[in-house]
C-alpha cells in the first residue's frame, strides 16, 4: 500500500462547478497535511496546510479526518485556471521529508 | 522573502555525458535541501536531502550524487547519464527542523526546476 493515495483522475468538470477529491495516508503517525498545486510543466506550489479543524481559504476548503486517515480538497466555482494537478502531501513530526502522492488531475472545461 | 534558483532550464544531453545541476537558496540561513526527479506523468521522487553543508542522504541507489559545498547551494551530479535519467529535476528548501514556527516554515518551496533530456 502506499503511504499516501490519490485518485490520478482526470476530473473534467465544467466551469462554475463544485469539485472534491481526497487523499488517504497509511502513517498514523503524520502530523502535518498540505496541498499543492502543479501546472503543467512547472514546479508544485504550496496551495494550503490542513489543520485539524479545516481551513479556507477563498474558494479552496480543506479538511482532515485524522480518524479515517484522509484528507479532502473542496473547489467552489471552479475557474478555468484551477485546471492543474493537486499534489496531497504528509509530514509526520520527526522527520523532515514529506511523503507525496502521485497527484490528480483537474481540467475544468467552458 | 526567500528564493530559490535553478539552472539551466532545460538540458539535452548525450548518453554517458556529465551532468551538473544547480541550486541556489536566498533569503535564508542552514535550509534543509532537496532534489526530486518527476518522471513525465509520475509523482515526485526524492533522490537526496541535506540538513547542512557537506551533509547528505541518499533515498534512492543510482547513477546520481549530490554535493553541497556551500550552505545555499545544492549540486546535482553524474558523472554519465543514462536514458532513464531524463526527467524533470526539482531543487527544494524547506526551514531546519526545530526552527519552523509554523507549518508554511514546515514545507517545501520549489525552484523552477530543470527539465533533462537524455538521447
């Protein structure tokens, strides 16, 4: 299994919808939770952190279930410019590496 | 505000040719660093990470080598490419542990990366 699972997609959804996608982490142990953002043929960028109590930021809401080892990614009024591909990635306290899954893919079509 | 630079962009290179990448980190002091490769429609894999100058671990048994002879700067080496070294190579720092004062210090920021070509 590995340590962090993502749906590769891609998710095709059209302009103005909602969209969500999860990600399960296999070490209970982890601590810290982030989402980045990929476009294509460039470096991942820092989206947001997921805190226990979920965060928002605009039209992005994250969340996590530290119970069911998951953590989800919420896009309101989805733009054609949030088509990329979001990279869920774990930290656990002591070490410094983060573990990353493969990443789903977005397209948000007119 | 911290940066960090890459270079080149982009790279063709023969079979059996040296490489040397570069990394620079600005803005910031003792940064742990990275190296990832990306293979076209893959995930991130860490190849090498350091926590200090001439410090380095190894995540992954290849061709590659890392050096950090400074405490900004990050090289990515071999001393002869294969074909299965083409990719996308991504330099990163993130803060030393027990300094981050919060979770975005706890992250990693990425350089614009160097795309490598092996023929």
């Amino acid at each position: 299994r590995k340590e962090v699972e993502q749906d590769p997609g891609p998710f095709n959804v059209p302009e103005g919808a909602t969209v969500a996608f999860n990600c399960t982490y296999s070490n209970s142990a982890s601590q810290s939770f982030f989402w980045y953002r990929q476009d294509c043929r460039k470096e991942p960028k820092l989206l947001m952190s997921v805190y226990s109590s979920g965060n928002e930021d605009g039209r992005f809401t994250a969340q996590l279930n530290r119970a069911s080892q998951y953590i989800s990614l919420l896009i309101r009024d989805s733009k054609l410019s949030d088509s990329a591909t979001y990279l869920c990635v774990v930290k656990s306290r002591s070490n410094y590496q983060l573990i990353w899954g493969a990443g789903t893919k977005l397209i948000i079509k007119p | 505000s911290q940066t960090i630079h890459q270079w080149p962009a982009t790279l063709v290179q023969p079979v059996g040719s040296p490489l040397s990448l570069e990394c620079t980190v600005e803005g910031t002091s003792n940064p742990n660093l990275y190296w990832y490769r990306q293979a076209a429609g893959r995930g991130l894999q860490l190849l090498f990470y350091s926590v200090g100058i001439g410090q380095i671990s190894s995540e992954v048994p290849q061709n590659l080598s890392a050096s950090r002879p400074q405490d900004r700067q990050f090289i990515l080496s071999s001393k002869k490419l294969l074909l299965s070294d083409s990719g996308f190579y991504l330099c990163a720092w993130s803060s030393a542990v027990g300094l981050a004062t919060n979770t975005y210090q706890e992250t990693q920021y990425f350089g614009p990366g160097t795309r490598l070509l092996v023929l």
